[in-house]
C-alpha cells in the first residue's frame, strides 16, 4: 500500500503531539585514514590494537602512557616529532600525554597536520574527555582564521568531523537546556565558509528535536535545503516527529508527500512515529492494520512497533465495552502473543526472536497504574528485578509511574522505598515536580518520619544532583537579600533564584510541610524529637540551603504554632535563621 494512502489513513482523525523521541543516529562521519611510518619501528615488540576512528557507541577511559613501554623505547621515541609523536598516543588512548605534545606544536607556532588533529579528537571522544578537546578547539579556530591559503577539501572534511565530535560531547556533557556551545560550533563553522554536511545536520536537528526547539529544527531544515543538502530518511523521520509533536497533521501528511515525490518511504522510525501518532487517540483498531500491512512487506517488525501497539491499546477510552480489567488483561494477552511468554517470565529464553526492551516493561507499569494500582504496588518491583536480571536499565518514567502508584494507594512508606532504591541502583533521582506530590501526600497523610526523611534527603546532596529543570520567576514577596542589587545602570530589583529546592519548597509545600510537623505530638504521630525542636530544625535546615520561605508562613503558621507549644516570641526570634 502507498505511504501516502496511509498517511491520509493514519492522521484524518487524529491530532496527536505526544509522539516517542527517535533513538540517537548511528554514527554518520567519514573516516581519515592515516599512517605513521615509525611507529613500527618504536612498537617493534609489542602488537598494538587497531585503532578505531569513530567509536559512537562506548565510550572509554583516558589511558596513562605504559611508563615501562616509554623506558624501553625511549631513545627512539626521542627521535620522533611532536606530530608522530601525538599519533602515536593517541592511538594508545593516552589523551593526557597527547594533550601535552598537541599544545607544544601550537606554542611552537606550527599548524597540526590533518592526521594529527583527527585522531587527537577522537581519542578524545573516545575517552569522552570534554575538557582537554575543548581547550584544544579553542586554539585551533582562531588559528585556522590566520592561514593565508584556502583550506582543502579534505581538511574542511576533517574540521566537520571534528564539530560533529565536539557537538556530541557537549551534548552528553552539558545542561540539558544549554545550547549556547553548540550554537557557537555552528557559528565557527559559517566563520570558516565551511558548509555543513548532512550527517551534522542531522545532528543538529537532533538535539533540537531533544529540547523541543521545534521552530529552530525547522530553520535548520530550511538552511539544509538551501545549502543543496540532500535530506536522508532520519532527516525525514525527525521533521515527522517535530509536526507530531506540534500537531501539524496537514505538514505531516504534506511532508510524506514530498518524501513520496522524491521516491522515499518510511523506514521503521517513520512507520513507528505514524503508529504513535494514531494511537494516541485510542485508535488501536488502526494501529493493529497498520502492523499487519507491516508483516506483509519487508519491513522488519521491532520491539518498537509492538511497544506502539501496545501503547495504543493503553490508550483505548474506558466505556460498556472496555472497563480497566479487561484492558489489562487483553495488554497481557497481547504482551504473551508477540514476545511469546507470560509477562512476569523470568526465564529469557522463553522469549521469541523479539524480546521486550525496556520500554515494554514500562509501558505496563503504566496500565497497572492506571488499571490495578493495588497489584502495580506488588508486581512493579518484581518487573524491575526482571529488568535488573535481564541487564535492561529503568528509565525516569518507570520511576514516575512507581511512586505514582504509591502515591494513589495513599502508601508514602513504599514511594520512600522506591526513591531509595532508584536512587542507589541507578542513580535516578525525582525531579521538582515529583518531589511536591510526594512531599504533599506524606504531610496530608501525617507521615512525620517520611517527611523527616524527605527533608534531610534534600537538604544533603544525595538527591539533589540536577539544576532546576522548570524555569520561571518565582512570584512571591521578596526578602531583603533578594530585594536590590547596585549596579553601573542603577537600582534593579531581583527576583528569588530559580533553584530546585525553591521550586520543590513552594508556598503551598511549605504550608503543609509546617502544619504536619506542627501535629507531629498528637497520639499517633509520637516521635522522640520534641515539636518545637522538630520545626526550628526543618526551618533551619531549609533556610541554610537556600530555600527562600515566605514571611506569611512565618506570621500565619509557625510563630503561632511555636507559640501554641510553649515558647516564648522572643525565643522563636533567636532560634530561627532568618535573611540578613
């Protein structure tokens, strides 16, 4: 069947912008060969390991120089230039050392040949070492402006290798919201009247894509064309992702298309992103033809498209026909029939030729929550041991529906024990706005030793390991160290900063918080710590990390409940912190 008929099929109904990131391009830049004709001789007894230009799927560590290798051979490896000597380390992996020779041929005043600068930043990439390849960059740009002839073909080859490299270091080692730096590659290359190729394109579209600047993929896309660029099939699956996500189902369709006057059509990323899109609006029935005209072509079927079919049916409205439980037992009927074992099946060669990846086991932590709360609280973390024993690493949106489902069943305690263990096993922490609900729930349920717990653990650094991830002005009353700041121009008036803790700790968090502990001496809520003292030390606490509390939670809350157990206004003014 065309792919234009079916995408007139897959979007007449739907207006979907929910659609699943697409995996990360393979690796896409042409290899520079390269030969060192003394290395043998220095390496006479010993074999060395190939050396792999582009290595897009590990990453290593920085290797030391073999001290006794740089003994043995030091009389011949005296006699090497910098440049021969820099390959020759970077082969090995030895960034640090080939760091230091690649900076003396700069001091020298001399240019790295073409084989010296590739290989230097891939060993670098490979080692993912940021540091020691940006500082380098930034010696090489300003010199490639000084050479008075024109840069050569291969050259300009190598320097779009080297931006693709840096791009991706920066984006794996980077704010996810900074794109400042890769901004400025970008530019250095329009500098050098260098001309992208596709394949950093498609990175840049990529990244974009990532951070939903979807008006800059389509400016992208536009200098792309215009440069003569022809786009490839990821190109394509990405722009479909962007419309989706925006809800342009008629630049969609449009786009598709273009792609069939251009004799292209889908891959499975495409077919998976129209999967996506249909089902989103519970149109499983389509889904289900699509997957079949699926098995008929050449087309291999992944976990992906399973996955889409069994989110679809996840997305199926509850009505006569379709109540909770029969939808997960027909999302487990499902799960049985493609991967060909039950859901909890530990055993991994009871699979067939597909087995579930993550995402599988994911989505039906999902519909457990959404139909059977009580059984996700048993069957989540059976799932995630599966997961533990099969090598598959949970990803942030298990850790949403896990604490969601503890949350629902009014069951703090356990959304305690699955922030512990996320975190000690894989090092995934909640983000603000999980953060607020479990802090609400816990203060609404009068759970004091959760909350004790979710104070210290934020106000050390175990769970706190990311910068704010919502970005807003926080409208409250200003204390007096936010309140003004000189400055040349004059009096400019500051707002509270945006960190995580502000953003977790708002006003209304914070109300709760103090009123629970407020309560903490009733009956069945006995701790050790008096309450007095409980509150001075979670206001204290709060205050020595920053968190910025409102003067109307401390006139309207705490001062009138230190004051209804027994403390005097002038002791409440010596014990607790306040802004200078």
């Amino acid at each position: 069947m065309k792919a234009r008929s079916w995408a007139f099929f897959a979007f007449r109904s739907c207006t979907s912008t929910n659609v699943p990131s697409i995996p990360p391009s393979l690796a896409m830049m042409n290899r520079c060969r390269w030969s060192t004709p003394l290395l043998d001789q220095v390496l006479a007894t010993q074999k060395q390991p190939s050396f792999s230009k582009l290595a897009y799927s590990t990453a290593s560590v920085s290797k030391k120089m073999d001290t006794d290798l740089m003994k043995k051979h030091d009389n011949e490896l005296a006699t090497l230039s910098k440049s021969t000597l820099v390959l020759f380390l970077a082969k090995r992996g030895s960034v640090q050392e080939a760091h230091d020779q690649i900076l003396r041929i700069f001091e020298d005043g001399s240019m790295p040949t073409n084989a010296v600068i590739s290989h230097y930043f891939s060993a670098c990439f490979s080692a993912n070492d940021i540091d020691r390849a940006r500082e380098v960059y930034n010696f090489l740009i300003p010199r490639l402006h000084t050479l008075r002839r024109p840069i050569s073909n291969r050259f300009e080859r190598t320097i779009i290798n080297v931006c693709s490299m840096m791009i991706h270091l920066i984006d794996k080692n980077t704010e996810p919201m900074d794109m400042n730096q890769i901004w400025a590659i970008y530019e250095d290359m329009k500098s050098l009247n260098i001309s992208l190729n596709t394949a950093l394109y498609n990175t840049l579209l990529r990244i974009l894509l990532e951070r939903q600047e979807h008006s800059q993929v389509h400016t992208v896309y536009g200098e792309m064309l215009e440069k003569g660029h022809t786009p490839t099939l990821h190109t394509y699956s990405m722009l479909m992702l962007s419309m989706a996500k925006q809800g342009d189902m008629d630049g969609f369709t449009k786009l598709l298309d273009i792609m069939q006057s251009r004799d292209m059509y889908p891959d499975f990323i495409g077919w998976c992103v129209i999967m996506n899109a249909v089902g989103r609006h519970g149109n499983s029935g389509g889904v289900d033809q699509i997957y079949e005209y699926l098995r008929s072509t050449e087309i291999p079927i992944t976990s992906w498209m399973i996955n889409e079919k069994l989110h679809s049916l996840l997305c199926r409205k509850i009505n006569a026909n379709m109540n909770h439980r029969k939808r997960l037992q027909r999302l487990e009927n499902l799960w049985e029939a493609e991967f060909g074992a039950p859901l909890m099946a530990t055993d991994p060669n009871t699979f067939t030729a597909i087995q579930p990846d993550t995402v599988s086991y994911t989505i039906m932590m999902k519909a457990m929550l959404y139909d059977a709360p009580a059984r996700a609280l048993q069957d989540i973390p059976k799932m995630l041991d599966i997961m533990d024993a099969r090598g598959l690493l949970p990803g942030y949106q298990a850790l949403i529906h896990y604490v969601s489902a503890c949350i629902n069943e009014r069951n703090t305690a356990h959304a305690k024990d699955a922030i512990v263990r996320f975190q000690e096993k894989y090092n995934m922490t909640p983000d603000e706005k999980m953060w607020r609900r479990i802090i609400g729930a816990m203060a609404s349920e009068n759970n004091i030793s959760g909350l004790v717990w979710a104070l210290d653990a934020l106000t050390g650094s175990n769970y706190v390991t990311r910068k704010a991830t919502i970005d807003f002005a926080i409208p409250r009353k200003r204390p007096a160290r936010y309140r003004y700041e000189l400055k040349e121009d004059g009096l400019k008036q500051l707002l509270p900063p945006t960190t995580f803790l502000n953003n977790v700790f708002g006003p209304k968090t914070l109300a709760l918080v103090f009123n629970a502990l407020l309560q903490s001496d009733t009956p069945a809520h006995t701790l050790n710590q008096p309450t007095a003292e409980l509150v001075i030390n979670a206001w204290n606490a709060l205050h020595s990390v920053g968190v910025y509390i409102p003067k109307k939670i401390e006139q309207t809350i705490v001062t009138p409940g230190l004051l209804a157990k027994g403390l005097l206004i002038h002791d409440i003014g010596e014990k607790l912190s306040r802004y200078q």
